[in-house]
C-alpha cells in the first residue's frame, strides 16, 4: 500500500476534464467557444484575450477545418474556472473521424453530448454515446438551439431515453421554445432565469426570480403555464437525479439553453462542475491505478505534427493519470525499457502552447516529441505500468497516394511518414517492401483529403489518389506453414501494415467468409493483433 500524497490528491480533485461529442452541425463547437467565454479565456467568442492580433481562439485552428466548417482534429483547450482546472477535449463530429474522436475519449473522465432540439439523437451521437457506454463514462447532455422551433422538451427526453437506453434527467427546463423561448427553471433552486435577446458574441445579462412568482410582465402567461405543467409533470412523475446511476452511465442529466445566443451557458458551466467527475482511477496491466499514487503515470492519446508552423515539431498529447509531473523529470518508456527525459512540456489552448513545469492528474500536456512515442504509449514513474491499449479500428476505403513531384519524394515519404505516426491514415504495402506506392487505408473518406491538404499545406507536395476496389481488411495469425501457403482469391491482396503485421485486403464480405473456410487454422481479424481493443 503506498501513501498518498495529499498535494496530488488536493490537485486532482479540482481538476475536470471532458470531452464534447456530438453529430456534425450540432452546435458542438459553438458550446465550445461559449465556455471558454464564460471561463474568461476571450472576451468575445472566437479571440483569445488580451492577443493583440485576436487571433482565432476557436478550437478548428487547422485551415481545412475553417474552409469547409466542421471538425476535423481533436483539440484540447485547458483553462481555469471558479477554482477548478477544467480541460475540455474538442472532439471531430463527422463520422470518417471517429477513431481521432474515440481516442480521445480514452483520455476524458466525461462527456458532454450536444444534441440539436430540432434534429434529436442523429446517428453519429448515437455511435459515439456507445463508447462511453462501453468504457462506463458519465455523460451529460446539453440540448441546443431551444431558441429556434424544434420537438417539445418532454419529448426530446423520450427520444433521448428511446435511441440510448438511458435515463434522462432534466437539470432545468425550458420556458417555452422557438420564438417563445424566454428562459430556464432551474431544478436545484427553483428559480427561473429570463434572458434578454442580446448579442451571442459576449456574457449576456439575465434576471433571476422565483419560478412560482413569475408575472405576465416577466414571461407570456400561456408560455409560463405549459412550462409549469410540463415541470410538474417531470418533478412528479419522472427520475430524481442520482449521483451513483451518472457515474456509471447509466443516467444522463439534461441541459436545455442555446449555444449561439449564450443562453442557459452560464448556468450549464455551474452545474456541469457540480456533476462532472475528478479523474478516476485507470486501468493497467497492474489493476487499477489510483490517481493519489505517488509516482507519476500518464499515457499518450494523440500525436501532432506541426500544430505551430513555426515550429515544425512533433506533440505529443499526455494525458496524466497520478502522480505529480515536473518538466524535466527523468521517466520510463516501459515499451521500449528506455528512461528518458521530458525537458520540452507545454500547456496547450488548441493551436497555442505556454511551458508548462507541473502537472497533476487530470490534465493534458503537450510534450515534444523526438520520435519516442507512439499512439498509447505509457510513461511512468517508479514500478512500470502500461495502461489499457487505444481503440483502433478496420479500415473501409483504400486508395494509392502518388507524388506528383518527383523531385519531392523526400518530402513526401517524411510527411506521409508522420501523417501515418499520428494515426491519420493507415498504411499497408507488399510483404517484403516490393510495392513502391503504399496503400492507404481509413475509415472514411474525408480522411484522404485531410492528408492531401497536410502534405500540401505543411510539406509543399502535391498529390493525387488512385482509388482501390478494397472494403475490409483481416488481420492473419496462425501456423508459419498455414500462413505460407494461405489460399486466397484472385481478388484480395496480401500486405503487411506499417507495423509488420501481416493482412490481407479484401472487396467484399463474401470473399472473407469464403477465405476463412478455406483456410481453418489461420485466424482472420478485424483489428490488429498488436494489442489494439476493438470498439463497436
């Protein structure tokens, strides 16, 4: 048993970090800037404060992002509200994102899921939902746009309870939607928060009064007297908040406000501190890792290249997960069984960093990267550990990258080469090195133009792909003379992966189904044999 160090234990309990998740055109990264208004970070939505060029603040720094408006890179923005270190992972929306999105899942202690009011749970909210129900990750729920016309509240709650199979426990309660919406009803308290129509770009002013003692001056009185109804009907007939049931995902507590014009964000922010967890302990090859133990831990969940063009290095994401990190400490590497030293480390704001000297249990550090880590690597302290694998998952398009500029080939293999290092692309090629073009794989397609924008935009090199006829992939194992003389039809391709692993491409189900009944003793997987956890 190990003593517990009360300055961890003290940092670690002010600490909160989150991920938000959503389907694309949700409103996820509005909310997103709205916090950091409301925790102080800008002073309008969009400009980091006190920044004499305003640059953008927003969590889509990267320049495709801006162009065609959605997603396309987690981001971390770490910040600091009311006493507490709040660290907000922005994950992508779109689907063919999902493993960026689901990695970063890996290092939140919680999930705030945005649903539009109009739209309800889409599927890719539903998908995502289904991971942190898989890893038991509280989630709380902030529905959007209740300013604009949409479903009624008590039945958004039975859409959310119908799609995800979890209770849906109203925090507050709108009054009215659409043109009528005027405020919210705060379960807590029982007061009720008026909003004026204000600009959505700074902290608006909002009145606070009992609920019951409500006029027709302060509110419509048919508005007022459908949200009682409604509100006594939830009180009443519904599920009381329960702490335990959110903590194991189970309950979901439901927020209604308006992301765009700053309604309800305040309010959310509050109680979102009053609900969301302190990092938890982690699991590892040695049980679970207490968050107090005295020697550091921390694993890597996201790699970076050129997240500042100036400086053209490599970041790799940390997330910390006990103990105490000090720039400059000296840790193990438990994969490679190398200790090393962590001299360059930053707190990260999306695409700005400041040094960073101390960390504790819950936050995210950049570290520059040399070439040391890969995708969930563990570094520790004292007795080695190395923490639960990242989701990895099969690849559904397949295409062949080409270089258009023979004199850039260096270029082109060192940025393909990272690209690959960070988990933006997969990468297969003949057994034996006899292929010259690589196949790239990913899970969707918007994947291939985020590496064509990168090589173009951080590598100068432009490129062209060449689409194969490729669904799946199926990882092999199995007797060395199986795997010899392994029967396959004319139309798959046999390949390794960037890591070695041998596999083989195939163009349809069928033909999978055909190849494994022809070969019995070599198993066919659907995710890599290297230690990587599937995720549905």
């Amino acid at each position: 048993m190990f003593e517990v160090d009360p300055v961890v234990a003290r940092e670690a309990q002010r600490r909160r970090t989150f991920a938000i998740i959503s389907h694309p055109d949700a409103g996820k990264t509005t909310l997103t800037e709205k916090l950091l208004l409301y925790g102080g970070c800008v002073e309008i939505a969009g400009a980091v404060r006190g920044r004499k060029s305003q640059r953008a603040a927003t969590s889509d720094w990267m320049e495709l992002e801006k162009q065609r408006g959605i997603s396309v890179s987690s981001t971390v923005l770490s910040f600091d509200f009311e006493g507490y270190r709040i660290n907000l992972l922005d994950t992508p929306g779109h689907h063919d994102f999902s493993e960026d999105t689901y990695r970063t899942l890996m290092a939140a202690d919680c999930a705030v899921m945005v649903i539009d009011l109009a739209k309800g749970v889409e599927a890719q909210t539903e998908k995502l939902f289904r991971v942190c129900a898989m890893r038991h990750i509280p989630v709380l729920t902030f529905v959007n746009k209740v300013d604009r016309t949409g479903q009624e509240p008590l039945a958004m709650l039975a859409n959310i309870e119908e799609k995800l199979g979890i209770h849906a426990v109203p925090f507050n309660w709108p009054l009215g939607t659409g043109p009528d919406f005027r405020g919210i009803v705060d379960r807590l308290t029982g007061d009720a928060h008026l909003f004026d129509r204000n600009s959505g770009e700074q902290r608006i002013a909002f009145d606070t009064k009992p609920f019951a003692e409500l006029t027709a001056e302060d509110i419509d009185p048919i508005v007022r007297e459908q949200a009682a109804e409604e509100w006594e009907l939830v009180l009443s007939a519904g599920d009381d908040l329960d702490p335990a049931l959110i903590m194991q995902g189970m309950m979901t507590p439901v927020f209604f406000g308006s992301a765009y014009t700053n309604f309800g964000i305040e309010h959310f922010l509050h109680g979102f501190l009053k609900l969301c967890p302190p990092p938890q302990p982690r699991k590892s090859d040695h049980g679970l890792i207490p968050v107090d133990r005295p020697e550091f831990s921390g694993f890597v969940f996201k790699l970076q290249a050129n997240l500042d063009p100036r400086h053209r290095d490599l970041v790799a994401f940390l997330r910390v997960c006990s103990g105490k990190f000090e720039r400059e400490m000296e840790v193990v590497h438990p994969r490679t069984g190398k200790k090393i030293k962590l001299p360059r480390a930053h707190r990260l704001f999306a695409q700005g960093r400041e040094t960073m000297d101390e960390g504790y249990p819950g936050d995210i550090i950049g570290l520059v990267n040399p070439g040391e880590f890969r995708l969930g690597d563990t570094i520790c302290g004292g007795r080695q550990v190395n923490f639960e694998p990242l989701p990895q998952f099969p690849p559904e398009n397949f295409a062949i990258l080409r270089c258009e500029d023979t004199l850039r080939r260096k270029q082109f293999a060192r940025g393909l080469e990272q690209l690959i290092n960070e988990g933006a692309i997969q990468c297969f090629t003949r057994p034996g090195g006899g292929q010259a073009e690589p196949i790239l794989a990913a899970v969707g397609v918007l994947q291939f133009d985020v590496v064509k924008f990168r090589l173009q935009s951080e590598y100068n090199t432009a490129t062209s792909l060449s689409w194969l006829p490729y669904k799946m992939v199926r990882w092999i194992d199995g007797p060395a003379d199986n795997l010899k003389d392994l029967k396959l039809p004319y139309s798959t391709r046999r390949v390794v992966d960037h890591y070695g692993k041998e596999a083989v491409l195939f163009e349809s189900k069928w033909d999978v189904e055909y190849t494994q009944r022809e070969n019995p003793k070599v198993t066919f997987s659907a995710v890599s044999s290297s230690g990587f956890l599937a995720a549905d």
